[in-house]
C-alpha cells in the first residue's frame, strides 16, 4: 500500500495484501522493536532527512520520483521533528496504546502553525522507508503505520 494505507493495528498475515511469509513474519513486537531500534540508531540523521518534506526540492530531478538527493532540510523544523521522532520510537518500543498516548500528547505541544510541515516531513519520511535497505518488511510496515498515526493526530 502508498500512503496511508498502513493503519494501526495492522494485519500482516499471509492472506493480507502485503502478505508476510510465516518463515519471515517475527511478530509485531519484533518488528516495532526492530523499527525503534533503526530510527533510534540514526536518529540525528533521519530527523534532518525527515525535514526535506517541509524543504526546498533538489534541482537535479531523477526518473525515480521519490530521488530528490539534492533536497534541502527545512532545518527550522528539527526540534519538532526530534520530539516527534522521538515519541514514534518510544510508541513502537512500547505498544499501540503507547503510541496512541505518546502522539496526542506530542501533536497538542506542536505549535499550530507548524503542524503542517510536520505533516510534510513525515509524509516525505513514509514514502521513502527502502526495504530491504532501512529495515525488514514487517519493521518497514510498522513504522509507516506509526508515521501514519502521528500524521493522522497532528491534522
């Protein structure tokens, strides 16, 4: 799915649209701990990569639409992000209802009039999770529906 279309709680058996094979599906903690554990390891860097979403767009254009190497970071916006990222780690490290908690509590510090870059940078951030490259399918699908989640609650 593009988008929106990972919502929590997911369904990653092997009848569902993206299915998981049951050799390959570790379970929803494993996959929630394992996306935490990326975006914790390389948080300083995925929070400026996250920023390019509210950015200036690079001006070398690729054939793959989502290749904007050249983009440069709305660089104001990394304290909102840093939180927000941080918050997305804590809500997989601890569960859904964590993560429910976590990002309302998050998007009512947000101020209002940069809600809408966040929205941005974590659209841009969702739209560009590689697998196998950052993380495993089932980790890959965990973090967009928690990206989706903070996205939902910061509108």
């Amino acid at each position: 799915g593009k988008g929106d279309a990972w919502k929590l709680p997911l369904q990653l058996g092997p009848n569902q649209l993206e299915p998981l094979s049951p050799s390959m599906d570790h379970g929803e903690e494993a996959f929630r701990h394992e996306a935490a554990w990326k975006l914790i390891g390389n948080h300083e860097a995925v929070t400026k990569f996250s920023c390019r979403g509210a950015g200036k767009p690079g001006g070398k254009q690729f054939q793959a639409p989502l290749a904007d190497p050249y983009a440069e970071p709305k660089t104001e916006l990394i304290p909102e992000m840093d939180i927000i990222l941080q918050g997305l780690a804590h809500g997989m490290l601890h569960g859904e209802d964590a993560a429910r908690s976590t990002a309302s509590e998050i998007a009512a510090k947000i101020d209002p009039s940069k809600k809408k870059d966040a929205i941005k940078c974590l659209a841009y951030l969702r739209e560009r999770v590689g697998v196998p490259r950052d993380m495993t399918q089932g980790a890959a699908m965990h973090f967009r529906a928690h990206l989706n989640l903070f996205i939902d609650l910061l509108q």
